[in-house]
C-alpha cells in the first residue's frame, strides 16, 4: 500500500496539471484581446457559422420525396419570415421546427 506522502504528491501534481490546463486559454488569449482580427471574427463568424450549419442541416435532411422537400422549404420559409417579422431567434427556431415536424407527421 502506498504511503501517505506518495498519494498527497499525485493529488498535488494532478490539482497542479488540472489547474494549468483550464488557466492557459486566458492566458494565451490576454494579447488577442485587442487584435483587429478577433475583432472582425467576433462579429462576422457567428453568422457564418449559423449559415454553414444551416446549409449542412438541409443538405442532409432534405428527404427522398417530393412533399418532404416541400415540406423543408415550407418550414425553412416559416422560420425566416418569423424571424425577419418578430426578430426573435428562439420563437422562430420553434415554430420554424414545429411546423416541419407537424407537416411531416401528417403528409409525410
């Protein structure tokens, strides 16, 4: 059985590695902070990542049938003129969701 002071070093050591892990991306994040370029991608990523999302979610669900693909574009549709009319991204993605599921259940 190993002694006491052998179990307190690898607590110690693992608290040690553990805490430095979680403490280096603040610390190599500190000079990015004012940079021009994580500026710029601060602002314009979050877009173009939903838009990547987007298009990779309707390239894969797009169904094999003719009323499926209607179905896509109707609840796609939903979702974008709520959200232009309301500006609420929850509520759209909501009703965006609950009307392809709803068409989907009853004309699938």
């Amino acid at each position: 059985m190993p002694d006491n002071g052998y179990i307190a070093l690898l607590v110690a050591v693992s608290a040690g590695i553990t805490w430095a892990l979680r403490a280096l991306p603040f610390a190599v994040l500190v000079p990015l902070r004012d940079s021009v370029v994580v500026k710029y991608l601060s602002i314009h990523m979050p877009v173009g990542v939903m838009a990547i999302l987007a298009i990779y979610t309707l390239t894969t669900v797009a169904g094999d049938t003719t009323g499926q693909l209607l179905w896509l574009i109707v609840a796609v549709a939903t979702t974008a003129v709520l959200h232009v009319w309301r500006g609420q991204a929850l509520l759209s993605i909501l009703v965006g969701t609950a009307t392809y599921v709803t068409l989907m259940s009853v004309w699938g």
